[in-house]
C-alpha cells in the first residue's frame, strides 16, 4: 500500500520512497518506522511522526511512498 | 526580515577574534546570540543579497570577539540564497565556529555539522533545547557525541540562559583544528551516531505536545485558529483602540497640539508660511499626531502578535492546515507565513519568500501581496477612519480584500504556466517564546518602522500642507473631479488622498479623516486606498527582485482595480443604501 493510504495511529514500516532530494534531506527513507497522526481535507498533506518529530509531506509525494503496516 | 538596512559593525578593532554562529533554522541561534551579545547588535544585509544578519560583540574579562549570527540553514549545498551567504562567509575566513543542534532533531542536525567539518575551522557544538528534549523523553550523553565529533560539546537551555556562561568562557580559550571526521554514508552515519548517543524513553504527553497535535488536526485545528485569529484582532483592533483613547490622543491633543500651536503662533504673524506649519494640515501637528497617534499602536501591537506567533512555532502548523486551500490559488500552504508577514510591510514579505518556493510560486504570493493586503499603517488607518463609524464598514473592506485574493489567485495560477511544488515540511517544537528575545526584535521593527516611514511621511504631509494652502489643490482637485467626484462620488478635496497616496499607502487614507463623509464614502475611499498603489519602497523590492515588467504590470494592475472596485463598490452600495 503507500503510505497516504495509511491509517490514523497505525504504525507502518516504509519499504520503497521515491529518490526526492527533499526527503532525503529531511530524513524521510526506506526502512524508517513511522505512525500516521492526521491527514488534512481536500488534497492537503499527511502528517507522520518518526521517533518524536513531526512531518508533513505532500499527497502526491506520500502516495508515492510504499509502506507496510506493522504492530 | 527587515526593511531596513545599516553598515556592519564599522569600529571592529583589528585582529579581534571571529566567531560564525551556525546551525539549522529555529535551533535557538537568535536567543543564543542575544544571550552572548550585549545591546550593540546590528542588522546587516549581505553584500549584493538581501539575506540578512546580525553581528554583535562578546564580551569576557576584558576580552572581546565578533560573534556573526550566519542566517539558518541545512547544509551548505547553496542550494538557497542563504547558504550560498553561509558558504561565503566560511571562505572568508572564521577563527571558531559555534555550531548549534537541536536536541531533538539531531539527526538531521548533524549533516550540517559534517558539511561544516570540511572547513579547516575549529569547531564547538552547542545542544540546545535540551529541556524540550527531556520533555520528549529524550536524553543525550553528551560525551559521547562529543567524542564522535571529536569536538567540545555544550548542552544548552538558551532560553532559560542554562550553558551559556560556560559556552561564553569557552569561545576566548584556544580550539585547535580537529580532522575532519571520515563518513561514506552521511544519512547512515548521522543515524548511527544520534542511535548510539540518544535514549528515548515514554513520557506522559506534555500540554504543549497536545495543543501540537491538535494545531494540526483539522476537526481541532480550524477552531484554534478561529480563535487565535479573534484573539490576534482583539489584541491589535481593541488594544490599539485603548493605547490611542488612553494615552496617545490624550498627550496629542492636550499637550503636543496646543503647545506646537502656541508656540509657532506666538512666533510667526498669520502668513500662508504659519498656515503650512500649524494650518489645517499644519506639518508640525499632523507629522506628529499621523504616524504616533493614529498608526503606531497598530503596527506595535501587530508585531507584538506576529513576533509571539512566528516565535512559538504556530506558523508551520497554520500551513500545514491551509495546505489544501492554498493549492487551489496554486501554493503550497506554507506561503501563509509571507502573507501574514505581509500584513505586517510588504517589503520584508516579498523578501522573505527568496528562500522558499520556486518563481511561480513567488510571483503569485508577491502579486497578491502587493495588490490586495493592506500593511499595518494601512489597517491602521482604516481603523482609525471606519472602526468609529460602523465595524461593518471596516469588515466589509477587508471583505473586498480577501476576496480579490481568492479571484486573482485562482485568476494567477490559471495564467502562470508550471505546477506548484509538495509541500515537505519539519514541525517546529511548539514553544513559549522568549521574552527577551521577543522584546528585542519588536523593537528592532519598531525603530524600522520609525525610520522607514517618518521621512516619507513628513515630505508626504509637507507636500500636503503646501498643496492645500497655496490653492493648487483646488486647480489638481478641477483636474481630477470627473473621477473623484463623477465615477467615485467623493468630494473634490478627497483627490489629495490620490497625491499623497503616491508617498505611502496609508497617506492615501489619512487626508478622508479630515473631511465629512458619509459612510459610502469612506467606504469608498478605503477600497480605492486599498488597492491604489504598491508604496515606492515596496516598488523598487519589486523592480530587484523581479523584472521592471513585472512590477510595472503589478502595479498597473493594482491601479487599474482602486478604480475600478472603487466605483463599483460606491454604485452598489448607494443602490441599496
Ligand atoms: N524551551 C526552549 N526554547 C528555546 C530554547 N532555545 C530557543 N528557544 C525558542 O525556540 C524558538 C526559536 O528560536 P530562535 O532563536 O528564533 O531560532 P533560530 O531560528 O535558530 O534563530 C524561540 O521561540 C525561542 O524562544 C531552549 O533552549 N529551550
């Protein structure tokens, strides 16, 4: 599934991020634990928490982004 | 950030120590710095750029070094104006660099602090916001990291001034140049060593972290911004009105005034020269009783609310939850913060939109800026001329405003070619600012604010005074009466307000004070002085920044819509009035 799809307080593991400089530099990459905290209405971005930081990142980026649910 | 500009630090004595004071944007690096620094600080801009920084001196038993606030960054790629300032500044040499992490976000933290271990500079680190980390449940061993490093490190609370003498003591000690650390992958190496030195243990979720989430869920979010947007128009509309009823009209009427009056009349016999200084647009009474009087509560109370937000770390939250809107008038929501900023000067907006966003995004947050939102001096005049008529009238102006935002920018992001880019975005911490440091940059806009508008405004009223009480008024308002008094309905006089409202947007609402209106009136003359022109500082930021076309094309535009709304505005209005 990718990642915009994701669930609200469901932990995922993302498996394949597209190479985007932005989320390199941000930190946003394979492997990385995240949790869903909250998508914004119309076309707005998904909000994920790694760790204890907080990112928001593009609807059209985040649905390029493959995660994998986790417990 | 400001519209003004001033020299670095000229009387620099030679061979004084320099320090560059780097690290990420919002690590603290602003407090630390006033922190290190005494009140001698200036703001300067760097050479051929309008990135701005600040210098200022350290001082430590009898010694003293140059500390440069480097603007904020990530890296040292150029990949923005700033870094490319940031790179310059590194080659033209440094004798210590303090660089400045953020205890909770070392991670990304520390690819800064490898780019700058390319440098052959001696380098301290800095851990700040270590109370937030330990809010978060975070804790760092400090000597570890400082041995990964392979540097000093110092843990800081700058806001709570906890590591700062130590830090200060340790800038005047020798620092020798350490080699640079050896790193294949810096993603993985920065991961590894933030891993191995941090530890992270559940706390019960401070205030703070909640209020956070709740900043950016819709169902919450909207309505914390209802407030804050209420709150934040109390404190500016209400607190102005107060400061202005209690205090400054007050000493502008019952003293300056009748002092001034006094004083000139008791001087000069009756002559068109006394008429010019003390008259019915007497120089020396209105360059005193316009800007302090009428305006200046307002422009102190919105930086007042603005500073306090923008320090808090609210802003990025507001984008994040106006994303979706902004989309549709193609930009991402992160361009809230120059539009806010905006209402604030215009100048410091366009400014500020350098380091983000690609052209398109500029030209359209610029144009919207520059056409529709009116900046404090003008809020103030407004509320000065509607807020004691009738609310309604004021709202429906700023009603006006923001609906030709919504039409220009959906008009804007049709015409320009190209996409907007995804937003990315790092929360900030959600913080209480620092008292100290707010305290300082208010009165840093404050004196800006003086500088920038107290000669403009004087020439402006001058010219006013001269107009008016030669009679050459009377021949331009002649000139001028099939638009002013034909199309728009006003009274010939008010074709002063289009003159002065050449000087600075919010002259061309101050001489409509002086007359009888009626409420369409003024209503009238707000929607024109709304629109009218970009002030002439706002124009030249434009012809830097963008090209001559441009910002004639923008300013045509704006022009073009003063009428035109303006007399639409007054033809509807009698209709049902
Ligand atoms: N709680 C806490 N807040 C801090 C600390 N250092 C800075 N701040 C706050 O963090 C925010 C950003 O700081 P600022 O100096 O403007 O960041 P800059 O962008 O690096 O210059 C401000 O609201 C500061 O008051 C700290 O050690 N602890």
């Amino acid at each position: 599934m990718h990642l915009y799809a994701g669930k609200k307080h469901q932990k995922y593991i993302l498996n394949d991020c597209p190479n985007d400089s932005l989320l390199n530099a941000i930190g946003v990459r394979n492997g990385l634990e995240v949790s869903v905290v909250t998508k914004q209405p119309i076309g707005g971005p998904i909000i994920i928490r790694v760790k204890k930081r907080e990112i928001a990142i593009d609807k059209s980026l985040a649905c390029l982004i493959t995660a994998k649910a986790v417990n | 950030m400001d519209c003004h500009q001033t020299k670095p630090l000229g009387n620099r004595p030679e061979g004084i120590k320099r320090i560059l004071l780097m690290g990420n944007p919002n690590v603290g690096k602003s407090v630390i710095f006033n922190r290190l620094t005494g009140l001698d600080v200036v703001t300067a801009n760097y050479t051929g750029t309008t990135v701005t920084y600040h210098e200022g001196l350290v001082r430590f038993q009898g010694n003293q070094a140059l500390l440069i606030d480097v603007p904020g960054i990530y890296g040292l790629n150029a990949q923005s104006k700033a870094e490319e300032v940031a790179v310059e500044m590194l080659n033209s040499g440094a004798d210590l660099i303090v660089c400045v992490l953020d205890a909770t976000h070392l991670e990304r933290n520390l690819h800064l602090a490898f780019d700058l271990q390319t440098y052959d500079i001696p380098t301290l680190y800095v851990l700040n916001l270590s109370d937030v980390a330990k809010r978060k449940g975070i804790t760092i061993d400090v000597h570890l990291l400082s041995k990964y490093l392979n540097a000093p490190v110092f843990e800081t609370v700058a806001v709570k001034n906890i590591g700062i003498d130590i830090l200060k003591e340790s800038l005047f000690k020798p620092h020798p140049v350490k080699p640079a650390l050896k790193i294949l992958d810096r993603h993985e190496k920065s991961q590894e060593i933030t891993e191995n030195v941090t530890q992270e243990h559940d706390v019960e979720i401070g205030f703070l972290e909640r209020l956070s989430e709740w900043c950016i869920k819709p169902r919450t979010g909207i309505p914390i911004l209802i407030i804050v947007l209420l709150a934040a128009l109390g404190i500016i509309v209400g607190g102005g009105k107060g400061l202005r009823a209690l205090i400054l009209l007050p000493l502008v009427n019952n003293y300056y005034i009748p002092f001034m009056t006094n004083l000139i009349e008791g001087i000069i016999p009756e002559s068109v020269f006394r008429n010019v200084l003390v008259g019915e647009f007497g120089v020396l009474i209105k360059v005193i009783e316009w800007p302090f009087a009428l305006i200046l509560p307002y422009v102190f109370l919105f930086y007042v609310v603005f500073s306090f937000l923008e320090d808090s770390g609210y802003l990025p939250r507001l984008g994040v939850l106006m994303d979706g809107i902004f989309r549709k008038i193609g930009l991402p929501g992160n361009n809230i913060i120059p539009f806010i900023l905006g209402y604030g000067c215009a100048v410091p907006a366009i400014l500020g939109t350098r380091a983000s966003g690609s052209r398109r995004e500029r030209i359209i947050v610029v144009s919207l800026i520059s056409i529709a939102v009116p900046c404090t001096a003008q809020t103030g005049a407004f509320i000065t001329l509607l807020g004691d008529r009738s609310i309604f009238a004021l709202a429906f102006v700023y009603f006006i405003s923001f609906l030709t935002i919504l039409l220009a920018g959906l008009l804007l992001n049709r015409l320009l070619k190209g996409k907007s880019r995804p937003l990315i975005l790092e929360l900030p911490n959600l913080l209480m600012p620092d008292f100290k440091t707010l305290s300082k940059k208010i009165w840093i806009k404050m004196k800006h604010f003086i500088y920038e508008a107290q000669v403009p405004m004087f020439l402006g009223i001058l010219l006013a005074a001269f107009l008016v009480e030669t009679g050459m008024m009377n021949t331009i308002g002649t000139f001028l009466e099939p638009l002013v008094v034909g199309w728009l309905d006003l009274p010939k006089e008010a074709s002063l307000s289009l003159i002065l409202g050449v000087v600075r947007r919010e002259l061309a609402v101050m001489p409509l004070l002086e007359m009888n209106l009626t409420t369409v009136q003024l209503i009238t003359g707000s929607v024109v002085a709304l629109f009218y022109l970009p002030c002439i500082s706002v124009f030249v930021i434009l012809v830097k920044e963008f090209k001559v076309k441009i910002a004639l094309l923008i300013a045509l535009s704006t022009f073009v819509l003063a009428f035109a709304m303006g007399g639409i505005v007054q033809i509807l209005l009698n209709l049902v009035m």
